[in-house]
C-alpha cells in the first residue's frame, strides 16, 4: 500500500472512531480538540449508524496489516 493510501485510511479510520464516539457516547472527539460543541444531541437512529460507522472503522484497522493479495499475486506470476 502506497503512503497517499495509507495516510487516506488512517484518516477514515480516526473519522470512524470519532463517529463510534458520538454514536456511544454523545462526544465528539474533533471538537473537543478544536473547538466547538463537544456533546451531541441525537437521535437513536443516528446514534446506531454513527456506531455502525464507528465499528467499520475499527474493523478497518485491519487492513494497515494485511498484505495486499493483487500485489502478491502478480509479484507472483511475474516470478514465473
């Protein structure tokens, strides 16, 4: 994975972990960083989604780790 790839999830993945800490918790990590409404009035829907999006970020940790399988494999067929 290249470093604008790289740089680019690691961004969604601090988003998403904010947004699981809005849907949780009603606190919004960036603005209490940088100013502004640091609690959040939502409603139960959002809240869920917000938490969904929040969980897929975590998940998507993962992938900072993992080989990537196209690169493998063509590295792969080009050694033949």
């Amino acid at each position: 994975m290249d470093w604008l790839s790289r740089t680019a999830l690691v961004l969604v993945i601090i988003g998403a972990i904010n947004w699981l800490l809005v849907g949780v918790f009603q606190w919004d990590l960036v603005a209490a960083i940088f100013g502004g409404a640091e609690l959040r009035e939502t409603s139960s829907l959002s809240r869920l989604i917000y938490s969904i999006v929040g969980l897929a970020g975590l998940y998507c940790i993962t992938f900072l780790f993992r080989e990537n399988a196209i690169t493998d494999n063509a590295v792969k067929n080009n050694d033949k």
